[in-house]
C-alpha cells in the first residue's frame, strides 16, 4: 500500500488552520494534513517527517513566516512551499518569492476560490511523484514553451524569478499572451528571456483570455534562441545577494531575534527592516534616542556611543551604531539580557558583512 502525501499547514490562527484542513481533505489524493501553530514547531515536525508541501502563514509571533521559509530552503530544497497569508502588502508578496516559494495566495482569494486553489495544490503533489502533473520547476523558458506546445497543451504559466513575477498564457500549444514587468505581449516575452534561475508553474487554462501575441510559435522560438545565445548572465550578482541574505535570515531565526533593522545615518537614505510592520517609524525613535545618547555622553565625558540597550515586557532592544548605520536587533522578553550584546553584535556583524 502506498503511503499518503504529507501536507503540513503553519499559521498561528487555531480557526483558519481548522478551515484549511476542511477543504484540503477535498483533495482528490487525500492526502495526510498535519497543522501546526508555530514556526518552531513546524521545524521540528520537517526534520522528524517527510512532507511534500508547506503551506506558511507570514506574520506569526516568534518566529514569523519569512523566518521559516528561509530554513527551509536550506534545509529541505525539496520541499513545496505555499505561502498563505492575509497581508495585502506587495514587498511580501516580492520576498516570499524571492525565498523560492512555489505560490503566494491571498487567504480571501484561497475562500474565493477554492477550487482553483486545490487543483494548484494538487499539481505539487502530483509534481513531486512524477505523475500527471505538468508542475515545470527547473526547466528554462524555451523548454517549458516547446513542451507545452508539443503536448498542445492550453495553460498558464506562472514563473517567477527572485522578486519578479510574470505569467504567459497558452491555447493548444500556441503563444497567446505574456506578461512580465510592467509590459504585455511579445514585448513582455522578450524580458522574459533575460530572466535566470527562474522557477516555472503551469496553472489552469484561461480560454477567454485576449491574444496579443500573432507571430507563430516556430518565429517565437527562432528569435527567442538567438536572442538567449546573445545574453549575458547578469544574474550572478543578484544569486550572490541572495544566498547572503537568506543566510542572515537563518542566523537570525536560529538566534531567536524578532527583528533586525538598518537606519542609515542620512534620513534620504532606505530604512532596511526585516521581522517589523513599521521600519521607518522605528528608525525616527532610533535616531532621537542616539542623539540624546550621545548628549549625556558628551555631558559625562563617557567617551564613543558603542551600543543603546533598552527593555519593556514586549521585548528586549539594542541599538549598535557603526559604519554610517545603525543596527537594532529586537529579542522576546524571556532572552537573557546578560547575553544580549555579544549576540546582538554577532547578527549586526553578520548584516554588515
């Protein structure tokens, strides 16, 4: 007897984890579903079993959804990753891609339509098997096209790539439409080519859908492949940034940090935070708090601010200048504030490096 696929669901809502689990029993594989409400604990359960799909809330206490997406794709690079959430925000939407998750859905879009949803849940689990499933993950834009229209297939492609997203629509193996950063139509595609290291989802067929595209397929593909032959490979890079911040990501998830923020020294400058809803808010207190710090200093003849330590029953804060930023790292209430600093540093040394 063949063993069920494993879904494991992660949110830390005890109501929508009910609901999930209602209508993912409608799967037609039935599979196994396990729910948990932390991210620690979802952990533990993917060491300790094997799971074909993650499907994560985002914003949990602790350790939020970000923070688990980015273990697990160090981890457990097999493993299928939905992200569930009901934050509207596109940078979550950016970053969850750019973390290498499978699909981003919207809870209200999942109680919209949930069919749609289940056949897409569906297609992972029959990716991971092998089976009818035309899941097209780790195969370049040229091969998933010429499969498509070999198999005359009509579908959606979805495909992402670090923070892009785009989607390009077939009728019975023919190019109909394509839609990738900010364009539409052929013009759209010949973005799409550019892109490296994407990650490819073939979603239900739009029929309706409008064709903008009215070169053939075989003009399509002839131009597509001298173009591909022509581009560089500007991406290395981006992958380069990528893999460091994912690894800060770890480090901080395996510290047990709520948060990390960057405030540069010049307000024109990009606040950076990681675990937090308002950065920039944050930072206005960060800088008043430094230049009353370094008033008292000076006062007292204390010598260089080296760091700004700070509690409340919500949590720990420590604020480490250096290098035209500073750093504040937020930890739970029960962290041990003798420990804080050298752990705070270490993560500040970490996002600078």
């Amino acid at each position: 007897m063949e063993s069920r696929h494993k879904i494991l669901v992660l949110d830390d809502e005890s109501g929508w984890l009910n609901l999930c689990r209602d209508f993912l029993a409608q799967l037609p594989g039935k599979p196994e579903i396990l729910t948990v409400s932390s991210g620690m604990r979802a952990l533990s359960l993917l060491d300790a079993q094997t799971f074909q799909v993650l499907l994560c809330d985002l914003r949990m206490p602790r350790m939020d959804g970000m923070q688990v997406l980015s273990i697990v794709r160090r981890r457990f690079p097999e493993l299928r990753t939905v992200v569930l959430t009901g934050s509207v925000e596109e940078d979550f939407r950016s970053r969850a891609y750019a973390l290498g998750v499978d699909m981003f859905w919207l809870k209200s879009d999942v109680q919209q339509n949930q069919q749609v949803f289940l056949e897409c849940i569906e297609s992972l689990l029959g990716g991971v098997d092998g089976g009818d499933s035309r899941d097209v993950h780790g195969k370049n834009l040229l091969d998933v096209i010429q499969m498509e229209s070999a198999l005359r297939n009509s579908s959606v492609l979805h495909i992402t790539s670090g923070w892009r997203v785009a989607q390009v629509w077939m009728k019975d193996g023919e190019l109909v439409d394509a839609r990738a950063e900010g364009a539409d139509g052929e013009a759209a595609f010949w973005r799409l080519l550019k892109w490296k290291g994407a990650t490819f989802e073939s979603l239900p067929a739009e029929p309706a859908h409008v064709r903008t595209i009215t070169k053939s397929l075989d003009a399509i593909l002839l131009e597509s492949a001298q173009t591909v032959r022509k581009a560089g490979s500007p991406t290395l890079a981006q992958e380069e940034e990528e893999t460091a911040f994912v690894a800060r990501l770890t480090q901080v998830a395996y510290e047990g940090a709520e948060f990390v923020v960057t405030v540069p020294a010049k307000n024109v400058d990009v606040v950076k935070g990681w675990g937090i809803r308002d950065a920039d808010r944050l930072a206005a207190w960060v800088r008043q708090a430094e230049k009353a710090a370094q008033r008292l200093g000076e006062k007292y003849n204390a010598g260089p601010l080296t760091h700004i330590a700070g509690h409340n029953p919500e949590r720990h804060v420590l604020l480490m200048p250096g290098n035209g930023r500073t750093f504040v790292i937020g930890w739970p209430p029960e962290a041990d504030p003798r420990h804080l600093f050298d752990r705070s540093k270490k993560l500040a040394d970490a996002w600078a490096s």
